[in-house]
C-alpha cells in the first residue's frame, strides 16, 4: 500500500468467500484487470470489495466464509459490492444457540514469559504504581481535579517510584435512579475500579456527603480513614489541604513499592478495536486475534467485548465456549442488549458509522466477523456482565458496548492491565489508568500519524509480514508495556481521557 | 442560628400548615416549649418538621399550604414527622390539568436597571469574552484538553480582552444510537451549546473524520474554515499546531471585542437548587423567587427547571402558565418524562437524596413545593423541550433532569448567561461557560463554606433579613456578576466543571 506501484492486489479470507477486499492505495479504476484475469467492472475505493463471481438476485454474499448479505439485484463478477447492493442477513436466533465445546485449549508454550509488576496486599498484581483517588459523586469532580493539579506540581516529585495520580472521574452518584434495576450497571463498575490492581490498595475516596451512592460503598477497607467528604471540611482551602495531606500519606506507602517478576499468569490484557475498516479483519484483527492466543497459551486472562460488534456473529463463538454454562450467558448477555436496544426503538444498523463505511464496512454483519476475530481460536472461559470483575482466567468475553471510551471504562473495571486497540481510519484515543498499544491496519495511517501508532499491521496487506509476526510483535510489546520498560505512543503525546460510564438507568 | 442562645423557634410557611420546620441549629430535644406552648414529645432534628397539631390515621399533613402526606398512624401535636410516619400522595393526573392563566403580569421596576456585555453579530448578548472550542466526539477530547492547556499557557495572555478558553467536552457523538428517537436531544444539546451568546460567534469545531456526528453539524457558519479534523492532520504534534493556529486567529478577533451597556431585556438567568434541605423552601428558595420576579419585571429571561423536582406540584405551575398552548406544552414535557422513567422501572421516590432528608425533606412532594419556589410568581410565558433555546423573553421553564450538571448543560444550551443555584447541604457546583452564584439556606453553610457561598439566606429563618432583602440581594449580584464587576466565589477558587449531557438514548 506504501508502495504506489504495487500491482493491483485483492484479499480473500476464505476459500468460499465470492468477495475480495482492493489492496491498493487510492483503490483501482475501472478496466482494471488483476494478475488471476479477474477485470474490475466499477472503480472500487481501497478496503471495498468486489465481486468475484456472478451473483443471481437474492444469492449469498460472503466473505469470512459467512453470509454477510443478499443481492439487491443480479450483481456481475468483477463489480463494486456495497451496502446499497445488499439486504441485510437476520441475526443469530438466540434461542437456537446451545453449542459449546468445539474448540480444544491451545498447548502451553514451549518458552516461558514473565512481567515485572508491583504485588499487592491481597495477592493480585499491577503494572503500575499510582495513586487513585476515586469518587463517589459528580459533585466533587471540580474540587478534586484542582486537588490532583496541585499533588502532581507539588508532591509526585518527591515520591519517585509512584508513576501518577489520577482521579476516577464519572458522570454518576447522585440525579440517578439508584434504585433501578439496571443501577447496579453503574455502581459495580465505579466500585471496581477502585479495586484496580494498578492502584495498589491505596485508594482514596472523594465523597460530598449527600449524595445517593454513599463512599463507604466505595470503599475496600474496614476503617474509613481514606474517605474525604467536603461537606465536613471548612471551605474550598480546607477540602484541598485534606485531600493533600491524605495523598501524601498514601504516596509515601506506595513509594516503598519496587517491580518484580510474575508469570504471565497474572497479566489481564483487554482487546479492542474502533474507527474500524475493511482491512481490520485482514490484518489487525488477525494479529490480535494470534496474539490473544500466544496470551492465553501463556496462562493469561485476555478479554474481548463490544456486543453490538458480537451480536452478528454470536454464532461463531457460542460454538467455542468452555460448557453449555458460558454459552447461555453469553446468550443471556446478547438478550440484555437486545432488549436495551430495544426499549430505545434502536436496531443494530446503528452501527456501523459513517467511517466503517467510507473505509469499506457495509454493514454490522461484515463488521462483526471482522471483529470478532481479535480473540484468537481459544476456548470461552467465562462471560462477564458489564462492570464485573474478572474470575477466571484465559479467554473471557467482557460484555460491554463498542463504543470504545465506554468499553475501555468497563473493561478496567474488570481489571483490565493494559489495552490492545485497532484502528482502520485512526482514533487518538487512550485510557489514564492502563497503557493502550495502537495497531494500525494499513500502512498509510501508520505513516500519516507516525507518533500515534505503536504497532503496524498494515503489512500484512501488502505481504511484508505475515498474521504470526505481527502477533508475536504485539505480544512482546505487551510485556515490554506492562514491565515498564515501553511506553506507549499515546503515553508519550501525553494524552489524558477521563472515564465513560456506562449507566443504562435513567437520570433524575 | 448561629446564634446559640436562640430560643426556640419554628417556621410555619402557611396559615393553613399543621406542620413546621425547626430553626435551632442541633435541633430541639424532647419537652421543649416554645412560646406558644406547643412542646416537643420527641427530640426534633433541625430543619425537620414538628407537628403543630393532633393528626389522625390517614390525616392530611400540610405543608405550603398543600398536602404533603398522609398520616398512617395517628400523630400527636409535638410529635417528629419523618418519612416513616406518613404515605406518599398521588402526583397530579396529568390529564386533568387544563387550567391557565391565573397569574398577573407584575408591574415593571421603577427604576430601569442595565449591565455591560457583549454585542455578537448576530445581534445576541454575552457577559464574557470566550474562545469556544466544541467537539463531535469524545475521542477527540484527549488532544483537546491538551490545545487548550497549551493554549492557556502559551497565547491567552497575549490578549488580554479574552476572558477564558473553554473546550465544550462531552461523552457523545459515535457509539450511540444517532438514529434513535430520543437522539434529538443530545444532538440540539451540543448545537445550541456551541451557540452560547458568551462564545462571540467564534466557535471552532474539533473533530475526528469517521464520526456518526458529522462536525459540519455543529457549525453555524457557511464556511467549513472553523473545524480542525484530527483524521486529516499528520499525527498528534500537526493536530496540536493546527488546533493552536485556529486559535489564534480567533483569539485576535475576540480580543477587540469591548463591553457595552445593555437593558436586563437580553439577560437570561438560570435557577436551580441542590444538595437541598427543609430550609430551602423557607430562605433561599423564596429569595430567589424574589428574584425572579424582579428579573421578570424588568424585562429579563429567567429559566427554571427540574421535572422530577416540579412533577409533584405542576398544578401549581400550569396555572400560571400564560397560554392553554403553555399549559399543553408543560403537560406533555412531564409525561415524556413520567414514561422516561417508567422505561427505566423507576418511580418518583427516586428523588430526594439521602441528604435531602437527613436535611428535613420527608419525600418529593415536600421537596417539589419548595422547589418550584425559585419561579416567583410571574406568568410562565415558555416551556422549552431539553436543549432547546430560549425563544421568548420572561419565565421560562426548561424542561430537564434535576441532576445538577446535567440541568445545568441544558440550561447552557437553552442561552443562559448566568445561573444562581441554592443549596442547604453544600456542594462546589460550578460551570464553566457560565457564573454560578450560590445561595446557602443556612447560616451555618455560610460559616462552614465561606470561600464558596456567594450570598447567605439563612438570615431569613433567624429573622435578620426578609425575603425581600436577600431577594434584592441576589437581584444586584446578577447583575455585577454579568458586568464583569463581581466575581463568583466557585471561579475565585478555580473549581473548572465538565458538562453532563442528558442522552437518554441507548449507546451502541
Ligand atoms: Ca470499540
Ligand atoms: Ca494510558
Ligand atoms: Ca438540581
Ligand atoms: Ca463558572
Ligand atoms: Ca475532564
């Protein structure tokens, strides 16, 4: 693709697919004629897919080996295959599903990996050494991000071996319907991340005093003596001198902490993509996808999420899962959401965006098989409802939405180390509390934002590096990352995100 | 109250009343006599009601003049009315409230009253000088937080005329339901807020590429030369240098902008209460619907808001609404709300908070009368839908949640310039587009919080100041505070607020 006089080049993924992805940068024109014989009946945009056969009205359009449309019309070989040519295939029936077990654990692997991390009080292990303070309610956010300015100017220097400060910031606490059913959404994920094991146990909580969800339930400890509440102290001066002084007992603590070696064992590494395109399930994907099973071989807890990308093809993995236990929760998870989408008069064409499209997604069909392929070939372990906690380890499938800032919140809460995140068109996002390693899809977003992206796939399309060197690239960088000795790209530029909360309930 | 040697004293708002508030601070302890004679047969905490006289099972218990509960034992005169003791009334049946027209225009003021603002082209008024930088998508906000950090550091001082550089971040604009029905809200959400009167018209636009909420949305020009997308820049170091270069130039124009003198007609002023206690619907509440009139009289916009907080006393409202048109239009925004949180298995006991009744608040109904206070007594001539702007001149009431951050978004969105918000527990509530003059309800707040209560009504229960003097009061700090001549205690401690959009639509 960097490469402006690459012959015109098509990528099929399965041997029945009767579509192609163009290679080329800038796409193909009309006339073009491809090495096999095939000739391009239209000009077709890079990422797009053409026809590799004739296909009669009505006739199965697949790629990924799967059905991701029916003919509008009689579609000739060699013509431009988009959403305005194709029906969308109805969803897997969820009732019908009731398979497990088809696919067989991945043998260990021959070598063994290790991470420097920091062990904690209760026997879990983080990758980072930070100071968390959390919060119990919007009320407070003001105060204390003023609070988190003045301990990072005037105190985190002092303490060398702590990494950072960082307030968990969220939307929730009070105005909410703390009483509905869905409320329990919310309050898990906020009381989790709490429980981050990059926090070492030293969290500090923010509360007002009046609001809904009361800090003691945000608090891991016997004793309250990490809870500041404002409305206890005498003004602005005296709320920030205590979260000051409480910080700095608690900076000195972690300061004591110092790295040391674990197995992969302990490491929890989350999957994701957003602002995909059709090169994300050719090349990026697949890496993931190499790499979450070079993890799980390894001993690690991977997840992977997004159930609006999932739903499509829930059939695939439902198949994969350890008992007929993991998949009717996943089927349970896939019915929550339909019912949620539901109760907001949404259907799944919502997603894909506009940009999945121009970079050659049609529909939510294609997009799901794309990316469901981020987590590998390993069995299903376990199915977290959203805001849980991880309880076992390899593959598990987290439940969350797509959308990547909500993903990334509650995949932490489950206690997400660090991140793995996909990208087609580009997305400068990142998460404050975990390192997110950025594989691009295609050779020109890794060219065009150089400092942004940690990892390119995008060689895979043009033949420079295969699926297994880009996984294995991925999995080091993992352990690089989570060891402290990377830092990631986002990490450099500096870039803070605050959390997003997923709250199905209504606000008050 | 802060008087310890205080006698005895309570409040009875109404003739009717069988019921009072405490105003000793600490509260009253058993067999307490007051100079009437009444005495206590319970220890009564402060700001919470004593019974004025014998009320029998299933008895109406009045407050405001208006039935706030049912006994559901018999209660002897002197005795503690808590939640416990009484039932929940019916809310108001929506259906049979046809009623308008009730309230009289008051008078103008003698005297003509004016502030110092801004002129913008489009003929609207801000009271501050601002660079605006709103956002398509949450993915974008990480590289902005860092421009404008930049941007405060670097160039702001250059330019002295320009007050402040605000960045309008929100959680929406890609993995949502954009097609859903409730999507118009969010969406006329950030639309109107990047039309804020105080940003000059100089919006800039930050945006990704592959959004499902296309920045030329939210762009009021017929150019697109005001929008930076991170999609077309060459990695993070090009977006920070072309977001920063924008600026400029923008900064350059909004630096000639001088003040000028201006009839209160072009003021809009927000109200809204929070971390409320029994003491609100007696001090700080009335003043500020002092206030409001007074505003009214002279020609001003006043919006008030909170549905879950005025659902239980909306026939109050409707029948001062001007118009059947009005009544209608008021009727129909609470039932979508009714129906709101009934998708969400919510019901109105929802509200009020834990605080809420430590602080003396039995239920909503208690809470909604002393709510609706803040509206004064002047005709309502506008219900505004959330996130709509403001399309008429006097009392408006904009619909939207009671929660602070989230009410307080949308009153932004409906134009506000200015919003003064009461309070009884405390909380450091503050905007950032906008000044936020607080009003506490009790002495104590004041002592306990001075460096972040603006102006103090507690004086009303003690009796050093009538509601008419705090009113005036609040009526002269609206106006210095929209000239630029007074300060807001919460901008003198630098407390900066994210907005909280209100979607209730599903994320996807
Ligand atoms: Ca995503
Ligand atoms: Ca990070
Ligand atoms: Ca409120
Ligand atoms: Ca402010
Ligand atoms: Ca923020």
């Amino acid at each position: 693709m960097q490469d402006n006089n690459l012959e015109p080049l098509y990528i099929k993924v399965k041997e029945m697919d009767n579509t192609a992805i163009i290679v080329n940068d800038g796409g193909l024109k009309e006339g073009t004629v491809f090495k096999c014989g095939l000739e391009l009946k239209n000009k077709v945009p890079q990422g797009h897919k053409v026809a590799l056969e004739d296909i009669e009205k009505d006739g199965e359009i697949i790629r990924y080996g799967e059905v991701i449309g029916y003919a509008k019309n009689r579609i000739e070989k060699g013509s431009w295959i988009r959403d305005a040519v194709m029906n969308l295939p109805i969803p897997p029936e969820l009732s019908t599903l009731k398979e497990y077990g088809t696919a067989k654990p991945n043998g260990p692997l021959e070598e063994e990996y290790t991470f420097l991390g920091y062990r904690n009080a209760d026997g879990s292990v983080g990758i980072k050494n930070i100071l968390g303070i959390t919060t119990s309610v919007q009320c407070v956010v003001g105060v204390l991000d003023y609070a988190v300015q003045k301990i990072k100017e005037e105190l985190l220097s002092k303490y060398p071996n702590v990494e950072d400060v960082i307030a968990i910031n969220h939307n929730y606490g009070c105005g909410v319907a703390i009483n509905a059913g869905d409320a329990n959404i919310p309050i898990r994920t906020i009381q989790n991340l709490a429980k981050h094991p990059s926090f070492g146990g030293e969290i500090m909580v923010v509360g007002l005093g009046c609001e809904k969800l009361q800090p003691s339930r945000l608090n891991n400890r016997e004793d309250n003596d990490n809870i500041v509440m404002l409305q206890d102290q005498n003004g602005f001066t005296n709320m920030i001198q205590s979260i000051m002084s409480m910080a700095e007992e608690r900076l000195e603590k972690l300061n004591q902490r110092e790295r040391e070696e674990f197995p992969l064992s302990e490491l929890v590494v989350g999957m994701q993509c957003g602002g995909s395109d059709a090169f994300s399930g050719v090349t990026a994907n697949p890496a993931v996808g190499y790499a979450t099973d070079l993890l799980v071989k390894a001993g690690a807890t991977v997840l992977f999420s997004e159930v609006t990308e999932v739903r499509d093809a829930v059939h695939l993995l439902t198949q994969r899962a350890e008992s007929r236990e993991v998949t009717d929760t996943l089927v349970r998870e896939m019915d929550w959401y339909d019912k949620y989408l539901n109760k907001g008069d949404v259907d799944r064409s919502a997603n894909p965006s506009p940009g999945n499209k121009k970079g050659g997604l049609s529909n939510v069909v294609e997009k799901s098989l794309g990316s469901v392929i981020k987590s590998g070939t390993s069995p299903i372990t376990d199915v977290l409802s959203p805001g849980e906690r991880v309880r076992k380890k390899g593959l598990n499938f987290a439940a969350t939405p797509a959308s990547d800032f909500v993903c990334g919140t509650l995949q932490l809460a489950a206690g997400m180390h660090l991140q793995v995140f996909t990208t087609g068109r580009g997305t400068p996002y990142n998460l404050s509390m975990a390192p997110v390693l950025k594989v691009s899809t295609r050779n020109e977003l890794k060219k065009q934002w150089s400092d942004l992206i940690d990892i390119n796939a995008g060689t895979i399309a043009t033949g420079k590096a295969t699926i297994e060197d880009v996984g294995w690239e991925i999995f080091h960088d993992i352990i690089a990352t989570a060891s402290g000795t990377k830092t990631t790209c986002a990490d450099k530029c500096g870039i803070q995100n605050d959390l997003a909360l997923f709250n199905p309930a209504p606000v008050t």
